[in-house]
C-alpha cells in the first residue's frame, strides 16, 4: 500500500514540495564565510594591533596562508619579544 502511494505521488503534479534538504557542506561555507565577515568587521574596528595589521589587513589573506604560529612568529610580527632586529 505504501509503494503504491509513493507511485501515485510521483505522477500527481499538484503536490508542492514541503521540504528542501540543504546539503550540510552549504551551511558549513555560509557559516565560515558570516564568520570571516564578523571577523574582518572586528579588526578593521580595533585600535589595536596596528604593526600585525600592516602584515596581514585583510583576514580572509591571512587565513589562506598555512602559518606555523610559534612564539618567535608572534614575537617578530608584534614587535614584542627580546629581539634586536
């Protein structure tokens, strides 16, 4: 009875579709992307960081580089650190 049913609503044309899966590889791209917007919003806002922001202005730049952030990175792009250079 039940495959006689899901038959007949293949064939009937005035059936509205009530449910639209979205893939979850969409939602994880529009969360990463209104992240990276929020992100970018709040460093172009702060004061802060003005040395590191002259490396890297733009978050969505930096996050494609693969950087091994060690302390002697933060040290060099900070300006923070015992360094003599």
């Amino acid at each position: 009875m039940a495959d006689q049913q899901a038959k007949e609503a293949t064939r009937n044309k005035n059936i509205e579709e009530c449910y639209k899966k979205i893939p979850k590889s969409v939602v994880i791209s529009e969360q990463k992307e209104q992240s990276v917007n929020w992100w970018q919003r709040e460093w172009t806002e702060t004061t802060k960081g003005a040395i590191t922001k002259a490396f890297f202005p733009k978050i969505e730049d930096r996050l494609k580089f693969r950087l091994n952030v060690t302390p002697n990175f933060t040290a060099i792009v900070t300006r923070h650190g015992n360094i003599k250079a």
